[in-house]
C-alpha cells in the first residue's frame, strides 16, 4: 500500500488548568513538571515503538496546536530520531475550541519568539 499515511493525533501533557481550577481563568498554561516529563518520558516512549514498529522509519510530518502546552508536549516529545529534519508546523485550525479562559492562546508574534525553531506559516 505504497503511498498510504497513518496520522496519530496527541492530547497534550498535563497542563496548569488540569491541576489547579484557578489557571482555568488564565490563558495559555504552559505544561506542570508533571506534563513535561509525561511528554518526555512516557510519550517519546510511546512515540518510539510507533517508529520502530514501521520498521525504523520516522515521522514524515510534525503538526501542533498553537496552545502553549501542546507545543511544549510537541517539542518535549520529538527528538532528532523520531523526525530528523522535520520542523514542526504550528496549525491554528488544530486548536482545541473551548469556552474557557485557558483555552485563549497567546498571540503568534509570542509564541514565534518563544519557539523560534517552529513553522508559523
């Protein structure tokens, strides 16, 4: 089945507002240390055998929300092994549609300065 892809989707780690009711009047919470190490450990993990499974192979394309804590989940979870040279595209329509404060992102001009090695466009 030559030519057929395999997309896997990814919540991300745990963030402030999963933790603490009053981030959830705060927008954009950033992961807990709890979240990054889920990302860093137990996701790359995950994200590993995926890749061994197919053989060796990578990942061809790396896609994230704009929100703080699913970018940091995407950055702490892929390593140069998993997508070498893969730049990881910020995708807007990605975004989860909430009705809660914490699910207001940041402006992109913040996120691009704070995550220069991300595609914005």
């Amino acid at each position: 089945m030559s030519g057929e892809k395999v997309v896997y989707f990814v919540r991300h780690g745990e963030a402030a507002h999963n933790v603490d009711p009053a981030a959830f009047s705060t927008p954009d919470n950033p992961l807990t240390p709890r979240g990054r190490e889920q990302a860093s450990t137990t996701l790359r993990a995950c994200l590993r055998a995926i890749v061994s499974d197919a053989g060796g192979g990578a990942f061809d394309a790396v896609v994230t929300s704009p929100m703080t804590r699913a970018i940091e989940t995407c950055l702490y979870s892929i390593d140069g092994t998993l997508a070498p040279g893969v730049v990881p595209r910020v995708e807007p329509l990605c975004t989860e549609r909430g009705s809660s404060v914490c699910d207001r992102g940041s402006r992109r001009s913040t996120l691009q300065a704070r995550f220069p090695r991300l595609n914005f466009d």
